[in-house]
C-alpha cells in the first residue's frame, strides 16, 4: 500500500506560528535523524492541540510502527482527525487504510470520499486512485469520463501510471473513441517514465500499427514532454 511521508509535510514556517513551528520542526529534524520516540513526543503535544500536520506525522509512526507498535488504528485515527481539518496528505493516507481494510473496515465508499478531497487539492496519487475507482465503479459509481478527468490530471503532473492507464483506455475505448495512435502515445510516456507495464503494452500493442501510426504516437509523446517542459519553468 502506498502512504505519503511526513517528511511531505514540511511546509514553510508561515503555515504554523513560530513556536509551533519550531516544535514541529524539531520532530521533523529528529525524524530525519531516526530518532523516532523524539518525534513522537515532539508531535504528540501538537497534535493533541489539533494541529493538523503534527495528526498526519503521528499517523505515519503508527502506521509503519517508527517509535512505537505498528497500530493501525491509532494511524487511522490521526489521519482521520487531520483529514477532517483539510490535510490533504491525512485525506490521501486515509483512503488507503479504507481501500485495504487496515485499522477498521474495509469501505471503498469511504475510500472514494477522501481519494476526491485529496485529489481536488492536487494530490497526484489521490487522482490516479480516484480515477480507478471510477474505472471499476468501486465506492465511487462506475463512470469512464469521471475516471479519464481524474487520470489525466495525474498525468498533465506526470504520473507514470496515469499514463499507462491513459494508454489502457484509448486501446479499448474506455471514456474516448478507440485510438491506437493516441494509446500508443500514453503507454510510451508511461515507459519512458519509469512504468514497466506501459512500456511493455506499448510494445505489444504495436505489433498491431502501422510504421506510420507508430511515427505519429512517437511524434505526440515527444511533443507532449516538450509541452511539459516548456509550461514548467
């Protein structure tokens, strides 16, 4: 199961009062360093005061068990009580545990839920699970341009997955018009960035193209990488 770490979490020092901050910061450090009893000691007062980033660090502790047991509910709890206050890494991490069941019931319902409030803040992972979700019309109804949006704004932040899902739903018409040309050109990014499975679909499915349809996809991924660099400086 992927979780975001806390280490996400350290955000400028105007988000948080200075004293605050420099006791959050003080964990943060100590985190760093593996020293994970004094992280907890450190976040634990804060996030008793109900300061949302202290909630998440302390979920991640229970949840991978640096410092103190592995527990999952106790992680579900934190993540519960920062996701309530708008904490998008908590949102994210408390789908998870309600897409695998850990720390309470399972409830994909519930999963979707918090993958959408994360996902509308930007986080990249929370979009791509939301889109799947979507996909396979579990806790969220089945609906193919629902999982597409979600999908590709993952994929204009350049996630590796979302690619190859792309590349899925162009080669079978899941949301848009069956396109080789197009499913090409997203498993080819996928590849390029890292996902193994978009490299090899890519590969099986140009068995089935032309020269010239293969040369069209390879020119729209290069453009699309151009596209990206340009509107990232």
């Amino acid at each position: 199961m992927r979780v975001i770490l806390p280490l996400a979490l350290a955000v400028s020092s105007g988000c948080l009062s200075t004293d605050v901050w420099a006791d959050y910061s003080s964990g943060l450090d100590a985190y760093k360093r593996g020293d994970y009893a004094v992280a907890m000691h450190e976040w634990r007062a804060l996030a008793e005061d109900g300061h949302a980033q202290a909630q998440t660090s302390l979920g991640w502790l229970y949840l991978n068990g640096r410092g103190v047991v592995r527990d999952y509910a106790q992680a579900r709890q934190y993540f519960e009580q920062a996701a309530a206050q708008g904490q998008a890494v908590a949102q994210y991490n408390l789908a998870q545990l309600y897409r695998g069941g850990q720390g309470g019931p399972q409830d994909d319902v519930q999963a979707c839920h918090w993958y959408e409030k994360a996902a509308l803040q930007g986080n990249v992972d929370a979009q791509v699970n939301l889109g799947t979700l979507y996909y396979n019309g579990r806790g969220c109804r089945e609906d193919y341009q629902q999982a597409l949006f979600w999908v590709l704004l993952a994929a204009k932040q350049g996630n590796a997955l979302a690619f190859t899902k792309l590349g899925f739903m162009y080669e079978h018409g899941k949301g848009v018009t069956p396109d080789f040309v197009q499913a090409y050109k997203w498993y080819h990014l996928g590849g390029v960035n890292g996902e193994h499975l978009g490299a090899q679909s890519r590969d099986e499915l140009a068995a089935r193209m032309t020269p010239a349809q293969i040369a069209e996809a390879q020119q729209l991924a290069k453009e699309w990488m151009v596209g990206r660099r340009y509107l990232s400086r």
